[in-house]
C-alpha cells in the first residue's frame, strides 16, 4: 500500500452519500486508512474521467459501495471498469465490493466475494472483513473496545491554560472535526469560527479533542487554550496572560485597551491558534454568579442585550478580528451557547466570522459510543433508544450510564424501552436525568446535589469539607490541589497519603459510571455538567441546601485574607464567601461582608462595576423591581444606592435610574431628609443628566439643596451646588451656573475639602469650554480657553493634593486630564503659532485621561475622551483614525443611552461627512462629502440635544449648532 497516493478509493453513489460520508469514511480513517474520496479529493476543473481513472490508478483498493442507486448510475460502473483494468483476474484483490442494500449484482462482479453490510447481526463481521480486505486486520471494529489511546503529547509551546478533563469513551465526531480542520487550515477569509450550540451537545469536549489530536503543532506552534468556565477565569485574565506566554514585555502592566490591541496584531502574523472554549459566560446573559445553574432558556434574538460582553475590551477584541477579517492570518476559535452581538452588524456577521452550529451526535456516532461500553443491542435497538433525545450527547451518556447500571437488566439496551417516552425533545432529556437520578442511592443523591452547591470545579479536599468529614481550616487557601493522574477511575489517593477509607469515594466513583460527574485526573478536580448541576442542585431540600452552603461558608471563611488587593482573584476567596452566604439565605450578613471587605477595593481601587452589580444582584431573589430580603430598610437603601451607583458608572444609566428612586421612596416614607438629599442628588448627577433628562436632574438637586438648608447641612448644600452648577452649564445657563460654582467653592474652601474643589474647578473648564464654542468672537473664545485651561491645570493640581493627604481620587484624575486635554486642543485652533506644542500637551494629557478612564472601566466619561482624541487626530491629518475614534465613541453612547456625548458625536461626524472623510459605509473617501449624510448626523444630534423636555430644558450648545449647520446644508 505504500506504493501508492491513497489506500482506497471509494465508489459510490451520490444517493447513499450519508451512510459514506458520515459513517464508512470516517470509520475506515479512524483505523488508519488513507481514503481517496470525490468531493473532497478529486482536483477542480479536471475532467471527471480523468480524476476517476487517477483515483483508481493511485489507490491500492477501489472500494465499490453496491446500492440499487450506484448499480443505475453509468458513472459508477465506469469506475468499476477502471478498478477491474488493473485487475481483471481478482488475482491482486484491488477491488473490493461492499453491499449496502440488497440489488442485483452484475456478472462481472459476482466473481469477487463481497462483504455484505445488510444483515445487522453481522455487522461486526462485515467491519472486520473490511478492514482485513483494506490491510488493516487488527483495526477494532466500530462498538468494540479499542487499545487504551495513548495521551497525545501537548508541544510546549502550547499554552493550555485550563486543560479540559476528557470524558471516557469520547467516540467519531469526525464530521465536525474536518469541518475544523479545513476552516483552520484553508479557510482564509474567516479568522474567527464560532462553534454554537446549545447546553450538552460537547462543544468542548470536540473542541479539545480535535486541538489534541488533528491541529499540527508545526504549522501552529503557537496555541491558547481559554476556559471562561474556569473560575476566575476573566477576559482582562485572558489577554494578560495570552500576552505574558507571547513574551510581550511588560503585558501586566498594561491597560486592556492597549492588551488588546497589541494581541490584534500578533493575530496579524501566521501560526497562532487561540481557542476560547464557554465564551457564553462574557455575554451579560451568563455574566453572572448564577450562570453555573443557568439552563437554555434565553430569548436568542439577535437584538437582545443579552447577548453583549460584559467587558467592553472584549467587544472590542471581536469587532477587530471582524473587521480585520482576510488581513489576519491566525486564528481564533470560539465555542458558546449564544452568539455575541459584537460580531454583528445590520443582522449580518462582520466579514471575518464565520459561524457553524453544532449539531447532535450521527446516529453511527451514538451506536459506536453505546457498544463501546458494552451495551448489548443491535444497532436498530440502539438508534431507537437514542431518538428520543435527538441524539443529544449528554442525555446519552446518562442514558447509558443508566444502562450500565440497571440491576435487573444491567447493560442491556431494552431498559431505555421502559422510559416514559413522549413527543416532547426537551422534556425526554429532564425526564432521562430525572430518572438517573432517582436511580441512585439515597447517599449518592445527596452526594451529588451537595457537589451541586460548588460554582465551579471543585478539589478532592474541599468536597471532604462540605460533607462535614474535613477541617476547612486545614487547607484553607488550597483548594486546587494537584491530584496523582497515576490513579484509576474512582480511586482515591487515600492509600498512597496513609488517609483512612471513605465510603464517598465508592459513591463518587458510581457517580462517574453514570455520566453524572466527571473527575479531572490531571488537576484532580470534580465537576458536573450546568445542566445536570442546575437539576441536582434543585432536588437539594431547603434544610439540606442551606447546612451545604453553611459548610462551604465555613470553608472559606478559613482561606486568609490577602494582605495587598492587587486584583479580582485576591478578592476570590472573600466573592465565594459572599455567594454561599446568599444561597444560605444569609443575606444581611453577605450585604454587611460585601460593605466591609469587598466595598472599597471593587469601587475605588479596581474599578469593578460589573462584579459589584453582579454581587449586589444576588440579594434581589425576585429581581430589581422587587423588595429585598434585608431586615432593615436603611440597609436595603444602601444596597439599591450601591448597584444604581455601579451600573451608573457601568454605562447602565437607564436602569439605574429606578434603584435611585426606590432608594428615595424608603427615605423619603421614612421621613429622612439627609439621605433623601443623598439620594436625588445621586439620580441627578449619576444618572439623569447622561440620559437627558436635564429638567429632572434640575428639580431633583434643587430640592437636594433646599432638603440640606432644612437640616442645617451646609457641607452638602456645597456639593450639590455644584452638580447642579454641571447641570445648568449644559443647559447653557451661564451665570447661575457661575453663581453655583462660587457659593460651592466658599462652602468647600471654608472646610478645606480638596477634592470638592477640583471637582468645582474640572466643572469651570466644562463651562468656559462650551461658552467657548459658542462663541464666535475669536478673542473672547481664546479668553475662555485659556480659563478651561488654568482651571483644569488647577483641578489636577488639587487632585494630587488629595491624592497625597488622603487617597488618590481616579475619576478626578480621569476628569481633570481630559479638561486639560480638551482645552489644549481648543487653545490650539485660537493660537496658530504655538499649535504644535499646544497640540502635543493635548495629546499627552488626553491620553493619560483615557487610560486612567480604561483602568477603572469608567464608562461615563469614555466617549467625550473618545470623542477629543478623534478631534485631535483630525487637526493632526490622520483622518481616519479620527473616524475610527469617532466611531468608537458612538457605539459607548448609544449601547450605554447617553444623550449629551451622543450628541456632540453626531456633530462631529456630520463635520466629518461634510469634509468629505466619511461615506454611507463608514469609509473614507476623497471625493466630495455626502450632504444627505452630513444631515442625517446632524438630525440626529439635534434630536439628542433636545433632550426629554426640549428648550429650555435642553444641551443648548449642541443643540444651537445642530439647528446652524441644517441650516446651512438647506443652502
């Protein structure tokens, strides 16, 4: 065989294609035979005679597959002609029949014996015979156990950060494993191939299979292995890390922004795989602490916000490989349950995505899997068993765990006929987990519902703990324990560390033979699929739940505090903390840790919106819009204060702004004029003034006010002066908003508050910067950009002296850099002489405001730092980094609801279309600017600037310039 191209070429008729393709061809190279075959091997715009004839020529074998459909077709027998050229004695064995379906077999070939498929007794025979007749005699026939396969050897230039323990007896999936293969090897135009489908259907398990054994580590030396399943396992963790095995210099100190871009261009250059297994757990719909209990049932409508990241690095990661799309010449593989939206646009995917959804099990998949284990049952028998489930991979292997493991009729495939079958897909899958479950002993029940209680995977240790048989402080910190992979299935490393025996050891070992838990031999860790965790954790009694939960409380509260906070995972052990306290029902305690340890790192230092919000939405047990289960009112005020706060600074102003107001409706029944103060000088200035509801905003801080003159608090009459000094300066009313500003400074200077007077000073730049715009006298507008500028120089003087005496202030940074950014650039275009420096300044400090901002993910003040690079680049000549900037700005307004950054981008980009730098398709062009575009942006801008009530509560700068240019383009 070895003289020649191929092992066999296969003969067959289009009409039997999905027995050949789906079942003979990858049964038969899966034993190691190389096969010749038409629509993947013959060469394109070769004559059809020609590729048969070399294609028998080059095969040791033609392999004829005899139907009714190949003995009509004339093509097929020309290639029985061909094969028996080379042959026409039988003396060489070269052609080797296969009867398929019963039909009338030619005289010319009735002298070959054939091996006949149509009798399923003997269809281990029939494989048997064929391989011996293709020259592979010991190839194990399909069903029958093969020799243990040898762990296939990782190059260590792989990095694999979160192996995945292979479940046993993992069977074909060769369909989808070429299809991989051939994406990753010759699709060119598609750097990004996402693998969806729905919960249990082995995305990962194929995934990793396939990196393992098909990828050629040659041609991809260089390969990432990411599971956002891991705990802890973040996408700033992701391109930190990925970056570090790159051996970038200095990746961890750097921003995501910066982390991502660099990764983007590595992807640039050939031979980098990055494969991101359960990316679902990015989007917001499995963002979550819950999301290891989350099933299917989310509305999938490409329009669902759902279906966004949580991380905005992360959309802007996707949105860069799309777009970059034939330009990368690496790939990125990604498997979940939902496709993200950021690889959308118009309802189409980017150009360089590609998206294949995972289909069930082949039916000859599912046969091979049940006979492996020794199932008993023809193949009919066994097909009709696995209908039901439409050949769900996890609902089989419960199904034939519970097989396996039926005492009346162990291993018999006539138990599945007893199952209550209906018509109904998804309620055979519950009612077979269902049934697998109330199969277990009481004790392996319990066992498994208690394993349920653990988020993710968990060690040998630290399930000993919860089943109250462990001292949780005797190795608190030490939860991923290393496990000896030496160990067979089941067993314990009781023996080897002189441990006493543990009846849970059996009880954990018969969980695995049902294919209800899985143990990672390597890492030594237990887990169980969402699906069947979600079900066992919901059979656990209340009593029962609440004791587990209280154990792993216990637990954890033994791990030692971390010293230093330097990210999210020093803070681990303290979220697991918070998490069992709420599923044990203990919510004031978990409200009263997350306010003592968890409060001031998340908020101040790390910026960690997002994690707040999912902590804190864990003691709405009903949801948002409903009271919580806290004993006292001022601690669920403090609660709904603390999630309107991080959604408002998440870019979520919209919802936010019903938790301020629940947060006011408790104080204000209560009678409690400081924090009703409190509270709607928060919805005013967090919320309502982003969202462009300016009159709110107005009425809400002047009550504020009037609230603390009552109580004699003239501290915070000081700070909500001058929120509503930013409030009335958008709606261009310059000389109370002037007033506002110098009664808070009087109030803050008398009490040496530092840090309110730089935030009063970054708000009189804000002011002299939009009189400036509004003027068109150029020695007034450079007057009040040289008062932006002092001031915010000022501002950020005061924020280091905040900074040195207290505590730094990063959002006062944020501000105060992108005030004196701002106002350099606009200093720039009234000082045409000392532009350059004016512009290097600019640049300097809106690029230290804008990596401060990315640092703490402060989404609020984004887009408006966005939006000054993009002018900046413009004034600079670099057009289209100033429409990509531009544009970037944009998505932050309208995902986020921002209704005065909103407009001020319109603006710039009607500018941009009227200079002729952008055209319906977002392109630059040098020919002459689209007008009908630069009104649709201006429409829109003014549309934003109007606001909720319109004149006079309006961004009237905005909008006055939106009314002059559609004038002008009516011109």
């Amino acid at each position: 065989m070895t003289d020649y191209k191929y092992d066999v070429f296969i003969s067959y008729s289009h009409a039997d294609e999905d027995w050949v393709v789906n079942t003979l061809l990858p049964t038969i190279e899966d034993a190691g035979i190389k096969a010749c075959i038409d629509f993947r091997d013959f060469v394109p715009g070769k004559p059809s005679r020609a590729n048969m004839r070399d294609a028998v020529k080059e095969s040791a074998y033609t392999l004829l597959v005899m139907t009714p459909a190949w003995m009509a077709s004339e093509w097929t027998a020309f290639e029985g002609l061909l094969s028996f050229l080379h042959d026409p004695a039988g003396s060489k064995q070269r052609t080797v029949p296969l009867l398929k379906e019963e039909c009338e077999i030619p005289e010319d070939i009735q002298i070959f014996t054939y091996i006949d498929f149509t009798r399923e007794d003997r269809e281990e025979i029939a494989w048997s015979q064929l391989f011996t007749a293709l020259g592979k005699p010991k190839a194990p026939t399909p069903g029958t156990s093969a020799p243990p396969e040898k762990e296939p050897e990782i190059p260590k230039s792989w990095f694999l950060a979160h192996p995945y323990g292979m479940p046993a007896h993992f069977t074909g999936r060769r369909a989808e494993r070429n299809m991989l293969t051939g994406w990753l090897n010759s699709d060119k135009e598609h750097p990004l191939l996402i693998l969806r489908a729905l919960g249990g259907f082995g995305k990962s398990a194929l995934s990793w299979y396939w990196l393992t054994h098909d990828v050629d580590s040659k041609k991809w030396p260089k390969v990432v292995w990411w599971s956002f399943y891991a705990e802890d396992a973040s996408f700033n963790d992701f391109l930190k890390e990925t970056l570090l095995d790159f051996g970038v210099p200095n990746a961890d100190k750097m921003n995501p922004r910066q982390q991502t871009n660099i990764l983007l261009n590595a992807l640039q250059q050939p031979g980098i795989l990055l494969i991101l297994d359960g990316f679902e757990r990015v989007l917001r719909a499995y963002g979550n602490m819950g999301a290891a209990y989350q099933g299917d049932e989310l509305d999938n409508d490409r329009n669902d916000s759902s279906r966004d990241c949580v991380n905005p690095y992360a959309d802007a990661f996707l949105q860069g490989i799309g777009a970059f799309g034939y330009m990368l010449r690496s790939k990125v593989l990604m498997s979940t349950r939902l496709t993200p939206r950021a690889v959308e646009r118009y309802g189409q995917l980017l150009q360089g995505v590609r998206e294949e959804e995972l289909a069930a099990m082949h039916k000859d998949d599912a046969v091979a899997f049940f006979k492996v284990q020794g199932i008993r049952g023809t193949r009919s028998e066994i097909e009709s068993a696995c209908t039901p489930y439409q050949y769900h991979p996890l609902s089989l292997r419960i199904l034939a765990g519970y097989i396996l493991g039926n005492r009346r009729k162990p291993n018999d495939i006539a138990v599945a006929r007893e199952l209550n079958i209906t018509e109904d897909i998804i309620q055979n899958k519950h009612h077979v987990l269902e049934i697998a479950y109330n199969s277990l002993s009481p004790e392996e029940a319990k066992l498994l519902s208690t394993i349920a209680c653990f988020r993710s995977p968990t060690s040998y240790e630290a399930l000993q703990s919860i089943m109250g048989r462990g001292d949780p402080s005797s190795d608190g910190d030490s939860v991923d324990i290393q496990g000896d992979p030496s160990l067979k299935n089941g067993e314990s490393d009781s023996t080897k560390t002189g441990r006493p025996y543990d009846e849970s050891d059996d009880q954990l070992k018969e969980l695995e033979e049902r294919g209800l838990l899985h143990w990672d031999k390597a890492d030594n860790k237990y887990d169980l699929h969402p699906i069947v965790r979600r079900y066992a954790y919901e059979r656990l009694t209340a009593p029962d739940r609440t004791a587990a939960h209280n154990r792993l409380k216990d637990y954890f509260e033994a791990v030692p505090e971390k010293e230093k906070i330097t990210s999210l995972n020093d803070l681990a052990p303290v979220i697991e903390l918070y998490h069992h306290m709420v599923r044990a029902g203990q919510f004031d305690e978990a409200r009263e840790l997350f306010r003592d340890r968890l409060t001031n790192p998340l908020y101040f230092q790390l910026g960690a919106y997002q994690q707040i919000i999912e902590l804190m939405r864990a003691l709405f047990i009903g949801g948002e819009d409903k009271p919580l289960k806290l004993k006292e009112e001022s601690a669920q005020a403090w609660t709904l204060n603390t999630l309107a706060n991080a959604s408002a600074l998440n870019g979520e102003p919209r919802r936010a702004v019903p938790l301020f107001e629940m947060h006011n409706d408790i104080y204000e029944k209560a009678g409690n004029k400081k924090n009703l103060a409190a509270g709607l000088g928060n919805v005013a200035y967090m919320a309502q003034i982003h969202i462009g509801a300016l009159g709110d905003a107005e009425r809400n801080l002047r009550r504020s006010i009037d609230l603390c003159r009552e109580i004699e608090d003239e501290e915070k009459v000081g700070t909500w002066q001058y929120f509503l000094a930013h409030t009335l300066i958008y709606l261009g009313n310059w000389n109370e908003s002037n007033e506002m500003l110098d009664a808070a400074a009087t109030i803050k200077k008398k009490s040496n508050h530092v840090q309110a007077q730089s935030v009063i000073l970054a708000y009189r730049s804000l002011r002299a910067l939009l009189i400036a715009r509004e003027t068109d006298n150029a020695k007034l507008k450079r007057e009040y950009c040289q008062q932006a500028t002092e001031s915010a120089q000022r501002a950020l003087e005061l924020a280091d002296e905040w900074a040195r005496t207290r505590y730094p202030m990063e959002r006062d940074y944020v501000r105060a850099h992108w005030m004196l950014g701002a106002s350099y650039r606009a200093m720039a275009s009234t000082a045409p002489r000392s532009a350059t420096e004016l512009l290097e300044k600019a640049e300097k400090h809106l690029s230290e405001s804008l990596q401060r901002c990315r640092a703490i993910n402060n989404v609020e003040h984004e887009a408006d730092i966005l939006l000054e690079v993009s002018k900046l680049r413009y004034t600079q000549n670099e057009s289209e980094e100033a429409l990509r900037l531009a544009k970037e700005a944009l998505i932050i307004t309208e995902r986020s609801g921002y209704v005065l950054q909103g407009a001020d981008v319109n603006l710039f980009l009607a500018e941009l279309a009227l200079e002729g730098v952008l055209t319906s398709d977002g392109v630059t062009s040098e020919e002459q600017a689209p007008k009908e575009l630069a009104r649709e942006y201006a429409q829109k801008a003014k549309d934003l600037a109007h606001c909720d009530d319109g004149p006079p509560h309006h961004y009237k700068v905005a909008y006055d310039e939106a009314e002059a240019l559609l004038e002008k383009l009516k011109e």
